[in-house]
C-alpha cells in the first residue's frame, strides 16, 4: 500500500503554539472574576473530624466560600477504573494530605490564611501502611468496605495438571515500590456554575470521563455539564478525573463565581495519585525443552487510601499462551493509609513483567537455555487465545466471545534487537559479565513486554469530521491531549483516507460540547481503537466528496479517487478537479454550497484482540565498589503495528525508556514510618533520569501490520515503560550474579546487596522502598 | 511568600550602613538561589530584604601575586567560565560544572553559596581544600578568615549580622599541588551525596607527600577535613595501600547522618571509595603540576 | 501591601511597572503581564520550566524578584519569534519533534537560544549538557538536541 500521510514524519500540529508559548494549559487560564482555590489536608495518616469550624475563616476579607464534608453529598463518587472511591470530602481523613476543607477567595494569599484559620479537631485511629500488614483481619480498616477487595482471577485449564507436566517448577516473587507520574504540567481545574449550567475547564486524558461522572454525581444532565479538556504537560495516568476536580465545582457554586484550584507541585506529588505498591509471585511450570506447562500469577496491589482497583490486569496472562494449557492469574487489591494509587503508564503490566521475566530468567538458568531462546519458544503469536478482559464480562454479566490475538511482531522485536546490541558477541552466559575492569563490571541483558492497545469494553468512540467549503478539513474527537501526539495522529489518518495534505486539518479535541463522545485517553487507545472511528468517519466524508464529484466528473461515484487533494476519477488522472474547487462549487440543482459532515461510531471487534510487543536490551556497567549502575546502551525494539509518525512514536519510547529505567534504578516514593506522608514531593529529593543519565536509546521499530487497527496501527504509549526493570536486573545480574527482584535497585542496595550476596534492602521499613524478604 | 521591604542599596556602604542597624529581621540576598526558596517556603522570613546583586564594585575575579581574589557577587558562571580560573585552579571551574544547572549558575554568586552554608554545597569543599579565605566586611571593618573555620555548621556561618561577605581569596597552590573532586550524585549533575576533595603537594623529589588536604562533604553538619587522614599521607611515598588507609580512616572520621537518600554507613562506605579514587586522581595530578 | 516602582524592558518593550516587593519575576509574566508562555512546573528552583533569557542570560524566573530586574532587559517565549515568523531554533524544534506536550518547551528553547547566542557552534556534548538540566519527562532529549544542532547550522547560515 502507498500511503502519502501515513508513516511520515508530520510535525505535531499543535507545534507552534507549543513552541511559541501559545498553547494554553489549564494553569493558564483566568476567567473575569474568578476566585483562587486552597485546600485545607490532613496531618494524619487517619483519624476522625470531630469537629470542624470555619466562623473565623469565613470573616477573613476576601474569603468567599468554604465547603467541608458538610458541604458535599454524603455518597461516594467512583472513578470508571476503580482509580478512586469515595466522598469528595468525608469526616473521615484516610492519609497525610486527604481534603478536609476547601476556602475559595480573592487572592491564593487570602486562601491560604483562610485555612490557618480553620479550626479542626480530630480524633486519631490507628492507621496501617503496610500492604501485608492491611490484609490481616486485625488491621485497622481504611475503606469503609473494608481493606480487600474481592480478588479478580483469570483462569484456565488446571495449574495444578500442569505443574504435574512440568519437569521444572520454577517460584518467584518481587516487589515494587511507589512510582509518581512526575509529569511536567501542573494539575488546574476551573469551575463555573451559570444558573444550572456547569462549565469546567482542565487539563485532562478523561474529558468525557470527568463530564459524565460528574453529571451523575451532581444528578445533573449530561447535556448541561460541559468539560474542556485542553492540554496536559505530560500526564502518564495523573491528569485523569481526580478527587481534586470536585472541589472547585463545590466551591463555585457555592460562591456563584468561577473558581480556580490549581496543585501545587508538593500537592501533585503526595496527594493526588501515584504507582501501587506492590508484591508479586509466579509459580512457573516447564518442560525439558523450555517449552511452559502452567504459570500461577498473584498479584497484590496496595490501593492507598481511595484507590478501589480490583484488576489491573492488562496483559500478562496473554503474554505466554502459546503452549500454556492452564493458567491463573490472581489479583488482590488492597486499602492503605497512604495516598490514593492508581493507574500509572504501563499499570499492571510493568511490575508483573518484571516478575514473570525474572521467573523465566530463572527457568532458563536452570534448563542451561539463553533468555532470547526461552522467549522465542513461549511467547504468544497470533491466533492464541486472550483472556485479560475476562474479568470485565463476568462483572458487567456479558456473554464473551472467545478471543485470540491478532498479531506478534514478538519474534522479530527479540530478534532485531538482538542484532542490534550484538548479542551473539556479548552474551557470556547466566551470570556472566562481558566485562571486568577493575571493580567495573559490564554485561548486557534483556526483557519483553506486552500492553493493550485500546479496550473495546471501554466504550465506542465517535468522531466528527467536516469539510469546510475552501477544501479544509475540521476534525473533532473527545481524546485526551496528553502531549502523545494524538492530534497529529489522527489528522494523519483522515488526510490519508481523504486524500487532503495533513496541513489541511485542524482537530479541535476533547470539549464535550462540541465533540463527540470519546472513551478516555488510557491504554495506549487513540492510534489502534480511536483510529477506527476516525477512518470511518473520513471515509464516510469521502463517499460525500466522491458523490458530489461524481456528478461533476461523470463517473459513478466508486470510480472516484482522492489523492493529494485532487478528486478523480480512478484510471483517468486526467478526469479530475481539485479538491478545493469541487466543495466551492455551486450546485446547479440546489443552487448552494455542499455541506459535508460525516460522523462515524465505531471501534475494534471483539476479536481478534491487538496487543503490542516489546524486547529491550541493556548494556550495564556496575560499579561494584558503590553499587551505581550505568547504562551503556540501550536498545528498544517495538511492535506497534503501522508506526503512524514515527517520531512521536520514538518520543514515546524514549520517554518510557527513561520513565522505566529510572523506576528501577531510583525512582520512589518515600513515605514517613509514623505518619506515611510523602517526604520527597518534589524535583530535587525524587531523582528523575534526564538527558546525561542514560544514553539515547536506540529505537527500532517491527512493524508488524496489525489485521484490526487502523492502518494496522497499534498502540504504543504506555508499554514502552514496561520491560525496562526487567532487562536491566537481568544485566546487572550478568554483570555480577546478584539478583534484584525488588524495584527499585538504587545505588545502595546494589551495593548492599554485592556484599551480602543477597538482593536486599535492608531499610527497616517495609513501604520506605520495597525490598524482598 | 511573606511580604518584607525590598532595599537595594547602590554602594557597598549603603548595604553595610543597613546591615549595622539589623535588629535581626533583615537578610541579605545576592543571586536569592537558595534564599527565595527557603522565602517561597516561609523557612525565611524577614522583614527588609537588603539586594546586594546590584552592586557591581563585588563583582570582580582577579589575579593577584597571591593568587585569585573573587568578589562574592561572582556568579558560578563567571568563575566557571574564567579563563583565570581554568589555568591554575581548574578544580573550581569542574566543581562548577556540576553545580546545579546552567540557569542557576548564571543568577547565583560564589559568595551566596558560601554564606548559604548548605551541608551538601560543593564551593565549601573545594576552596577549603586550596586553602581558601573569606574576608568580611562591616563599618567596624574588616576580617579575613579560613574558609574551613566560616563554615560552622548546619546552614551555619561565621558571619555576624552587621557583615557582608566581601571576597574570597584563593592562594597561589605550592609548586607539585595537584587537587581533585568528586561528588556522588544519584542523578548527574545533582546535589552531592558525598563528596570529596583532596589537595596533594609533593616535596621537591616528587616522591613523598609534602602536604595534603582531605575535604568531605555532605557527611558532617559542614565541610570536615579528615585531618587524621591527612596525616597517614603526609611525609610518605602515596600508593595504593597507603590511599586505602587513608581512605578507611576517612571514612571514620566522617560523621554522615542517613537521609531518604542514603544510610550513614552507605555514605561512609562511599567515602572509602571516594578518598582512594580522588585522592589517585590528586596525585597524579601532583605529579604533572 | 508595599510595591515600587520597576523599570523593565521584556521582549523589545519598555514597562513602568509598580510590583509588590515579593512578586517573583515569573508571576509578573504570567499574571500581571500575562505573558503565560513562560511555564511553572515545581516549587524547588529545579525543573527550569520557567526559563527567560536576563540580559541575554538563561535564568530561572521563578528564582527572581521582579524588582531585581530592574533597568534589565527580558526576553521570554513570546518575544522569540518575529511576528508570525518563527525563529529558527522554533522552525528546528517543530521539523525534529524536539518537543511532545510542550510543557517544558519555552524553557528549553529560552535556554537553547542563550546557548546559541553565546556559542554558535556547540558540540552535541555542550548542547546535551545545557538541556539535560530541564526536566522533561516526555523524554524528546534526543530530538532536543538534534533541533538545537540542527538551529545552530541554520543560524550560522550552513
Ligand atoms: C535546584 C538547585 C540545585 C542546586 N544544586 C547545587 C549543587 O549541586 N551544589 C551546590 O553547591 N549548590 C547547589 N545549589 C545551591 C545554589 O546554587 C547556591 O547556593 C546559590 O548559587 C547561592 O547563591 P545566591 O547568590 O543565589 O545566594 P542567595 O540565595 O542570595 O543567598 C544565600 C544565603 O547567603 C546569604 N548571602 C548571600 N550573599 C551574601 C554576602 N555577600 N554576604 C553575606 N551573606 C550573603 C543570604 O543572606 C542567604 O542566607 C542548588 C540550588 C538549586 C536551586
């Protein structure tokens, strides 16, 4: 297939306003008369209000409304991931920073007297931080619901026949600490109320998310809230719907005046939402010949204070099915009193890989086979069963279809990527460094990844597209703007499905007055499962174009074309009228102008299901007289299917590359023994890799054309996190033969563990870092 | 922030007149790098804030019979960039290359992250190491002092209210001087975990060590040198083993406290590293020079 | 509350400003001046999202009083381009994808642009030093430095 827009390089169409200063964020905004929002948040990890009194702050000049629990309807409001749940503002404070009041004022400085004003008197409760120690029937209950969930189970087969079929029966268990998205942008959200009308401005991934979970809650109608989504500096999961979005709807109402809250860097940091901590443990069973038997997964995922997930399961029982005759895949999730957890770029899937990697590291060892040969024997292709959503129909009470994959570019991710660090050469064998200097020490490593692309039980996606009458194109979808280049992404596929230059399209995205539904931008969606409702929307304006053009070039309208905006009739290049010409054109009939509008509801089948594949490999060098690990190289082999702008998509990788890599390497949360605040909310005590700390990492894409996504695009985003920790402990374990199966492995546990031979973290306590017992 | 009077006195003695009448509720501010954040936090709250990056007769690096002289309104870049300071004293224009970034660099003065005192602050380390002096001043006069003995803690200095910080001066190094640094950091470029400084003088036959300087960071409440250290190095022929007994005995001189960051023994542990690769990389230094 | 009188020129253009003695550099562009381009990203001085060029020199404007600018010269985001033709450090970062969602952006083109100005034939290495300092968890650091060399020829007429 030819294709003029498709897999080229289009600038992001919103470029120049990013590189002028033009684009607005959320933060930017300032409406005629709007009032400044603070928050009032809790000192303790969790206690009782008993009583609260606002008389003084409300005297305070310039103080214009307050609202505490008193305030807020008594129900919980639930985020549609599970990401939250719980009242915007309860008499109960669950973590250090949980909303306990809310001042709306004349200036940021008024509000923030305000809230020294406020008198609270709490009465403590005994709290519990610690993942283990919540799922004890004595431990102090954080969830009204109590701490665990149900747990969420994908199974098949008998593990238990299966580990009997087994010649080796491999367990494992790793931990992971707390990640933060750590985006850029900060978090802002405007409200104002005219008459019953409610219009929220906010950077955000979840536009149409926000509206209808807040028309429900607010028992208003969804026609009479109004979300504008604008741009987010980053997100990776954190510019979602949020507690923090309810506040100033609250407050603007109440004090009948636009409200702005806008979060503090600290306050994005300790009190909005951050990575789960978490445990996990493979039993693995194998044949002789490397071939898998049966895999028992459980997963165990500390929720916070209002994180409600049950299942983050995204793709790791789809991972290895190849031969895998019986499966189970568990998932507990558990309430803390910590800051609220929840999805974060690559949720479920990186800490999960990271110990089922570790388990078929470990299997292979054992077998005397290399990690490409193992991973070349196992992984799924397509045609193989998946069973991931499972969960999802059995909840929602839906018949399943039976569901297999799509596509695996799989074997070529490992394959490539292999050649591309030069495996063959530097591969020594388990445990073996490439290299030895002194007390530098060097060796490569390696590890896959799967995520989905999309999920069709998400929601369909609708998109609008309009032909204006000088030939340009008006493209309007409800997606997230969270710097991933979907604006540019999409406009790519209408210019090739219209066959209009790119430059020819404006999106206008995510305002839920004037755009069509959209599911939120999660799951690494837009280009794989938002893609489709774009073609057909495209194609649906094409057919307009083609029918009017029909008349005018006398051919049926199948016999037309449209390429590089020229509209002709196929065979006869010849027979042709510019695009922009055949939609001035005056219809003699109607004697007006043509209006061409063309909508289009649709998403991916139930099956076959997209899933997109990842191999990373690292080449590490340990110093093992102070446990600092130095990447050397790093190359990352994608399948994403069709790569639709491959440098978005390469911005996309090296983020996660750094993303991943710093999570393994020092990226964490530390949280207070006695209180569990966040003590390093902010750029200088949470250590983020940047430009000199890892070096360019190599970027290869397979390209295995996917048979369902647009253009047999896949997803790409969110994945690109996933396999890091994995491939780096696997080198640094080749590097010296110490295994790190607790994320992260900052420079002082590499080197605590080099001396005691053992991977662990010898901090006390359990949620500081996680750590392996 | 809080709110305070903002004054910007033109003449050094316009800024010393304002000092002298502090009743403790002023603060100077140079480049306000680390001050304005400590304000932003409301750690710092004064009630005059007395601008001093104004007054250009501080802003002055310059070579004397001695050595440099360095005016404290200096800013990082400008010594970084110094073509006086690239030959002969090139430790500090290193130092400065991993001090913060560029942008901080530009604003902030040497005499700012001096007087700032932070534990973790890499100018103390190095100037202690080259011997260095400050010299104050106030209407009463002026004093000149070893850098080691202006740090005295925590966020701590000599400095009397009613004095500025003046210039810092950096002696000529003896002939066979080779000095080094070093920080280990988590993420390039970021403050120090630890940090060290070590300055070797060879005699004359470029065999024994005529004199040496070992300066930690970030491992006590202020710079420390690890004077007992030192003195293992001191009239003796420096190799290998004789810089890992140095090394160990550093490392038990130090007094680092654990942080979020790191454990006191882990940065003891660094400090053994440290000591031995620094105080090699000196040496051979020493040896060119 | 306390202001003086401040004399300042931002982008070519003479102000007369009166500001509270607290006001820090960056909140007199973003909200007196509304000059948003210049972005705010931490509370810790170290995320350099807030970047504006000081008589020529890359600072931080969150780590300024306004009135210490006083008599100097500003050049932000916004006074970067000539009119709707954009600078070439801007046609660079457009053409490479030195940029995702553009948060950090201003910022490191400011910062670019005093590189630029100060050396016009940086190495990769110098350019990868000066721009590593921002924080930009979109990771386009690799584009980054490619638009920044790329701009550099341009600029020097190659
Ligand atoms: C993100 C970040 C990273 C940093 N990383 C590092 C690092 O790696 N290493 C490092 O060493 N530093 C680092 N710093 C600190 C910083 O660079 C310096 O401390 C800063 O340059 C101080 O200079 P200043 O002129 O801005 O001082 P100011 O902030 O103006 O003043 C600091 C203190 O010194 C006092 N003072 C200033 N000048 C005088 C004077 N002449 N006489 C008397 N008192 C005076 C002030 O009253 C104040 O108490 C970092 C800072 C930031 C924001």
């Amino acid at each position: 297939m030819e294709l003029s827009a498709i897999g080229k390089r289009v600038a992001l169409e919103d470029a120049y306003e990013k590189v002028t200063g033009k684009l607005k964020f959320a933060v930017d905004i300032s409406l005629p008369g709007m009032l400044h929002a603070k928050v009032l948040r809790s000192p303790y990890a969790h206690a009782k209000i008993v009583n609260i009194d606002t008389r003084k702050a409300e005297a305070l000049p310039g103080v214009r409304a307050i609202i505490t629990h008193k305030d807020v309807p008594k129900e919980e409001w639930m985020e549609l991931w599970l990401n939250y749940y719980g009242r915007v503002i309860d008499d109960r404070v669950r973590f250090v920073g949980d909303e306990v009041a809310a001042v709306a004022a004349t200036s940021i400085d008024v509000a923030e007297e305000a809230l020294s004003l406020i008198e609270v008197e709490y009465e403590e409760l005994p709290h519990v931080f610690d993942l283990e120690e919540a799922m004890k029937p004595d431990a102090p209950q954080v969830s009204p619901y109590g701490n665990v969930r149900e747990p969420t189970i994908v199974e098949w087969g008998d593990i238990e026949q299966g580990f009997k079929g087994a010649d080796l029966i491999v367990e494992h268990k790793t931990r992971a600490g707390s990640q933060q998205h750590a985006p850029v942008g900060l978090n802002a959200c405007i409200a104002t109320w005219e008459g019953d009308k409610l219009t929220i401005w906010t950077s955000a991934q979840s536009v149409f998310e926000i509206r209808d979970v807040m028309a429900r809650y607010l028992k208003m109608p969804m026609s009479k809230v109004r979300v504008i989504g604008l741009p987010t500096g980053g997100s990776f999961g954190l510019f979602w719907l949020n507690n923090f979005h309810f506040i100033p709807v609250f407050l603007a109402r109440k004090a009948g005046k636009p409200v702005k809250l806008e979060l503090t860097r600290e306050e994005i940091f300790s009190t909005v939402k951050r990575r789960e901590i978490c445990m996990t443990s493979v039993k693995l069973g194998v044949k002789r010949d490397g071939t898998f038997t049966a895999i028992h997964m459980k997963h165990y995922w500390e929720n916070g204070a209002y994180g409600f997930k049950t299942n983050p399961y995204e793709t790791m029982s789809d991972l290895w099915v190849r031969n895998l005759k019986h499966g189970k895949f568990e998932f507990h999730g558990v309430s803390t009193n910590l800051c609220t957890a929840g999805c974060m770029r690559g949720v479920g899937d990186l800490v999960q890989d990271f110990c089922m990697e570790q388990a078929i590291d470990k299997a292979a060892e054992k077998l005397g086979m290399g990690p490409l040969e193992i991973r070349l024997k196992n992984h799924s292709r397509a045609g193989d069963p998946q069973r991931a959503d499972v969960p999802f129909y059995q909840w929602a009470k839906l018949a399943r279809p039976e569901k297999t994959l799509s596509s695996s570019g799989m074997d070529k991710c490992i394959k490539e990527g292999a050649k591309a660090i030069g495996w063959q050469e530097k591969w020594k064998g388990w445990g073996q460094p490439t290299e030895v200097n002194g007390s530098k020490r060097r060796a490569i490593g390696m590890a896959v990844s799967s995520h989905c692309s999309g999920q069709r039980y998400l929601g369909t996606s609708s998109v609008t597209v309009k032909v204006n009458q000088d030939g340009s194109v008006n493209l309007f979808t409800g997606a997230g703007r969270m710097g991933q280049g979907m604006e540019t992404t999409q406009a790519q596929i209408v210019a090739e499905v219209l066959g209009v230059p790119v430059e020819s399209i404006k999106g206008t995205h995510g305002d839920t007055e004037v755009c069509p539904w959209s599911v939120a931008t999660v799951a690494s969606i837009n280009a794989h499962q938002t893609g489709v409702a774009t073609q057909a929307a495209a194609a649906e304006a094409k057919r307009q174009v083609c029918e009017l053009a029909s008349k005018e070039l006398g051919a049926k309208p199948e016999d037309i074309d449209i390429k590089k905006g020229v509209v002709f009739v196929k065979g006869h290049p010849k027979r042709s009228i510019p695009f922009a010409d055949l939609t001035a054109k005056i219809d003699p009939e109607t004697g007006t102008w043509p209006t061409i509008i063309a909508s289009a509801s649709k998403s991916i089948p139930h099956s076959p299901v997209a899933r997109f594949y990842m191999a990373h490999f690292a080449e590490v060098e340990v110093d093992t007289d102070t446990g600092k690990v130095k990447i050397l190289r790093y190359v990352a082999v994608h399948d994403s299917g069709r790569i639709i702008n491959p440098s978005i998509c390469e911005n996309q990788v090296v983020s996660g590359v750094l993303q991943g890599c710093g999570f393994a390497l020092g990226e964490r949360l530390v949280f207070d023994e006695n209180t569990g605040q966040i003590l390093n909310p902010n750029f200088t005590d949470y250590k983020i890799l940047k430009a000199l700390d890892v070096p360019d990492p190599e970027v290869i894409f397979v390209e295995e054309i996917d048979p369902v996504g647009t253009f047999g695009a896949k997803g790409i985003g969110e994945g690109t996190v996933c396999p890091c920790a994995a491939a780096l402990a696997q080198a640094i374990y080749n590097a010296t033969g110490v295994e790190f199966n607790a994320i992260p492995f900052t420079p002082e546990i590499v080197f605590r563990a080099l001396r005691s031979g053992v991977a662990k973290d010898a901090d006390e306590s359990r949620y500081h870092v996680a750590y392996l017992n | 922030m809080k709110n305070f009077e903002y004054l910007a006195p033109k003449t050094v003695k316009d800024a010393l007149t304002l000092l002298a009448g502090d009743q403790g509720d002023s603060k100077v501010i140079a480049g306000g790098q680390s001050l304005l954040l400590l304000m932003g936090h409301g750690l710092v709250t004064p009630k005059y804030l007395i601008d001093i990056k104004g007054i250009s007769s501080l802003n002055y690096l310059q070579k004397t019979q001695s050595g440099l002289e360095i005016g404290s309104l200096t800013t990082h870049r400008s010594v970084e960039t110094s073509p006086l300071i690239r030959n002969g004293f090139c430790v500090l224009a290193q130092m400065e290359g991993a001090l913060a970034s560029l942008e901080t660099r530009n604003w902030g003065t040497l005499g700012g992250n001096v007087c700032h005192a932070d534990p973790k602050g890499d100018v103390c380390p190095v100037l202690i190491a080259l011997g260095a002096k400050v010299k104050m001043i106030s209407l009463r006069g002026e004093r000149t002092m070893a850098v080691e003995d202006f740090s005295t803690g925590y966020f701590e200095t000599a400095l009397n209210p009613d004095e500025l910080l003046a210039e810092i001066q950096v002696p000529n190094p003896a002939p066979r001087t080779g000095t080094a640094y070093h920080k280990f950091t988590m993420i390039e470029g970021d403050y120090a975990i630890v940090s060290t400084t070590v300055s070797i003088t060879l005699d004359a036959s470029n065999e024994k060590c005529k004199d040496a300087r070992i300066v930690l960071g970030a491992v006590a409440p202020a710079p420390m040198r690890a004077k007992r250290a030192e003195k293992v190095l001191v009239g003796r022929e420096i190799k290998d083993s004789l810089l890992q007994e140095a090394a160990q005995i550093a490392s038990e001189e130090a007094e680092p406290v654990s942080d979020m960051h790191a454990s006191d023994e882990y940065k003891r542990e660094l400090v053994k590293v440290l000591v031995k690769r620094v105080g090699k990389e000196a040496l051979e230094k020493a040896g060119m020079a | 509350m306390i202001t003086k009188d401040l004399s300042i020129t931002i982008n070519g253009k003479q102000y007369r400003l009166s500001v509270g003695a607290r006001t820090l550099l960056v909140d007199l562009l973003r909200n007196d001046l509304e000059l948003t381009g210049t972005k705010v990203a931490c509370d810790s001085g170290s995320c350099l999202a807030c970047t504006v060029l000081v008589d020529g020199k890359a600072v931080k404007s969150c780590s300024i009083l306004a009135l210490q600018v006083d008599g100097r010269s500003v050049l932000t985001i916004e006074g970067l381009a000539n009119g709707d033709k954009l600078h070439p450090i801007q046609e660079s970062f457009v053409k490479n994808h030195g940029l995702a969602c553009g948060y950090c952006t201003p910022g490191v083109i400011m910062s670019a642009k005093a590189l630029l100005d100060e050396n016009p034939s940086p190495t990769e290495d110098e350019v990868r030093h000066v721009i590593s300092d921002h924080l930009c968890r979109c990771g386009a650091y690799p584009k980054i430095v490619k638009s920044v060399l790329e701009a550099a020829e341009i600029m020097r007429g190659e």
